[in-house]
C-alpha cells in the first residue's frame, strides 16, 4: 500500500513540475520567437528614422502608434518636434527606463528588447539605434511599441496550456487508476494462483506421502489392500503429471512464446477423427455422442490441426464430465462468409449464472468443493488455444439446462 501512495503523490508532483516548466518554457519560447519577429519587422522602420534625423528631414506624426525618443551624445533628450536646439523636457519615466541603453547605442551597437516602460499598461518593443552623419554617432534613436498582442498571446498560450494540461491530467489520472486497479487485481491473481497450485498440489502429495509411509512400514500385509494402495499412488501419481503438465501448457500458451503454426486445413479430417473417438468413448460411459452435421461441407480453415484436436478434446471431456447417464452430447457447426462457429453442447447439469464470467479463469471450478475431477485449467487453456488460433469462445448454459460452448474460427482465404 505504501508503494501504491508513493506512486501517486510522485506523479502529482511530477504533473505540478510539468504544470510549471511548461509554462515557463512556454512563455520564453514565446517571448523569443514574438521579440524576433517584431524586430525583424521595425528595425527597417527605425533604420529610416535613425538616416532621417541625420539627414534633418525627419517628420514625426502624432497619429503614429509608436513612442520615439532621441537623444544626444551627452544622454540629453531631444525635442523632436522643435528645432533640434537641446531643452528641459519633462522626465515621463520613459528617459529613466532608457538611460541604460543609452550609452550602448551611441557606442554604435543596436539595442532591441521587450521591456516594460514606466506605468504603461503592457510590456513595449524597445529598439534602439545610432543616428550616424557622414560616419560620425550623433546620438541614439528609440522606437518603442506597445507589445499588447504579445501580452494577448502569451495569455492565450496560458489558457490553453493549462486546459491542455488538465485535459491530460484527466486522461494520466485516468490511466494511473486503471493501471493501479489491473496491478491489484495481478497480484490478487498470483495470489490466487499460488493458493490454487497449493490446493491441488496438496491433495495427491498427501495421500502419496500417507500410502508411501504405510506400505514402507509393513503395516499393510494383505495383497489385495496393498495393490489397492498402490493403483491409489499410481492414479494421484498421474493427476499430479497432468496438473503439471496442464500449467506449463497454460504457461507456454500465455506467454505468446509459442506461436502456433497456422495453415490451410481440411476440417473433414478432424471431424472424422474427433466422431470416431468419442463415439465409442460415449459408448462405454453410456452416453450419446452425436455431430449434427455433414463434415463434408465444412470450408477450409486457416488453423491448426493438431491444437483443433486439442480444442475439441478439452470442451467433450468437459461435457462427458457434467453429463447424467444417457445424456446427449453434442457437436454443431455454422458457416459465415469468413469463419466458422462450431459448438460444443450437452444436456449435462449446466453452469450457475454466477459462474459463467469466471468459467475461463486458471483453477476455477463450478464445484467449490472440488468434487469433480479436474483441476480447473482445462477451459483456460481451451481460451488461450482459440484465441491463439485467431478466433472467439463463448459460453451459454443455465442450471440443469446443458451448456454450450461456442467457438469462431477463421476460414482460408484464397
């Protein structure tokens, strides 16, 4: 549990990490790309106002959205709508706001910022140039532009960075729950799993280990108990190979590892083989066997002949099991334009409503009390062995009204 908080207090805080760096370098990307492209767009404008002061020709309009000062060589403001001569201008904060760049532009560099100028309402494009005549700085020129449209879009960048955000805070949240909700139900799955492996270990190990002791002990002189004792340890001896042997085919099947071998196959073959085995098997059990169509119509498949044995073996054995004497079981088939539904049926004792969505599931029995034969790996491995094969299984069944189980496979496509 504790592991399980950590995760999630780590990802709120990565999340409010991401939350703020994003927006700071949201912000400095759009800071840079927006100073670029005002530059590039007024420095033509101020490279004509620098040569226009120098030439004496300039006319500055007071309908113009710009603020523009110029300065002398001694940072003294210039009037530029008197006759050139130096006097008191009265200091707005703008002067106050320049005087740093002042020095740099009559040095002969350019100046070009995004900075915030006296009380005005918005940040302003700052860009500064020398006046030069005949070779010689005169002074420094400044154009300054309200950047309002950059305040407008950087709020705008906020806006939907944060909606975006929360958008994938919802859809992260969302995929955390569920990732956290699938790691407790795994391990409550291995959990299961190890407590179902011991169960079934349990059993045959113990009743081995009980006879082992009796007969090593000599208690046992009648041949006929201790023949009976040792079909008992030979029969527990093969339940215990089974299980075994079930768990690493559930295994290999599970982990995609083995892949199986897929072809064009002639279902005929199967049927055929399936009918001539468990006919006579339903005889001796006295049951009836029966397929409820002709073999001889079914379409090529794109599958596995010996998984498809394997398929159909688990779902009859599971019917012969649940069947009463004289009991019908029974196998059908649909045809589709691409595949084929085949189903496996009986008359059998049928499956508990409550028990049909856990039926797939490793070690799962209808019997809790482990009454029947089997192990409860059989129908997990028949899901895996369909699904491996590219199709679908599902089940239908009620209490005493038979089950059926119904699987899709593939037709071969020419």
């Amino acid at each position: 549990m504790k592991k399980i908080i950590f995760t999630k207090s780590m990802m709120v805080f990565l999340l409010v990490v991401l939350y703020f760096v994003g927006q700071f370098l949201g912000s400095l990307s759009i800071r840079y790309f927006f100073i670029e492209y005002k530059i590039q767009e007024l420095r033509p404008l101020v490279a004509s106002i620098a040569t226009e002061i120098g030439e004496d020709t300039f006319v500055l309009s007071k309908n113009d959205d710009f603020i523009l000062k110029y300065y002398d060589l001694f940072g003294n403001e210039i009037d530029l709508f008197s006759d050139g001569s130096p006097a008191p201008i009265p200091d707005d904060g703008i002067s106050t706001a320049l005087k740093p760049f002042i020095p740099r532009v009559i040095a002969g560099n350019d100046v070009a910022s995004l900075k915030r100028i006296a009380d005005q309402a918005s940040e302003s494009i700052v860009i500064g140039q020398p006046v030069v005549v005949d070779g010689v700085v005169h002074g420094a020129v400044f154009l300054m532009k309200p950047a309002s449209d950059f305040s407008a879009v950087l709020n705008g960048f906020y806006l939907v960075f944060s909606i975006t955000l929360l958008i994938g805070w919802g859809i992260i949240g969302t995929f955390l729950a569920l990732y956290l909700k699938e790691s407790k139900a795994l391990e409550k799955t291995r959990r299961d799993y190890i407590a179902n492996i011991s169960h079934e270990l349990k059993s045959p190990i113990a009743s081995i280990k009980a006879l082992t002791e009796t007969l090593a002990d000599q208690v046992v002189v009648d041949e006929e108990i201790r023949g009976k004792y040792y079909g008992i340890i030979l029969s527990e001896s093969k339940r215990l190979q089974k299980l075994i042997n079930d768990m690493l085919e559930l295994s290999r099947l599970q982990s995609r590892k083995h892949v199986f071998t897929m072809e064009r196959i002639e279902p005929f073959n199967v049927m055929t083989h399936v009918e001539t085995k468990y006919a006579s098997l339903a005889d001796e059990l006295g049951l009836r066997f029966e397929l409820r169509f002709d073999p001889r119509t079914l379409p090529e498949l794109l599958s596995n002949p010996d998984r498809l044995v394997q398929l159909f073996s688990i779902l009859i054995d599971n019917a012969f099991k649940f069947s009463k004497e004289d009991g019908l079981i029974w196998i059908d088939a649909k045809i589709h334009r691409t595949s084929v539904d085949f189903i496996v049926g009986d008359e059998g004792i049928g499956i508990p409503r409550e028990v049909l969505d856990h039926i797939f599931e490793r070690f799962y029995q209808a019997d809790p009390a482990h009454q029947s034969e089997g192990h409860g790996l059989g129908l997990s491995i028949a899901k895996e062995i369909v699904e491996g094969l590219g199709g679908t299984i599902e089940v239908k069944s009620g209490e005493w009204k038979g089950t059926r189980f119904i699987f899709t496979l593939p037709r071969h496509s020419d």
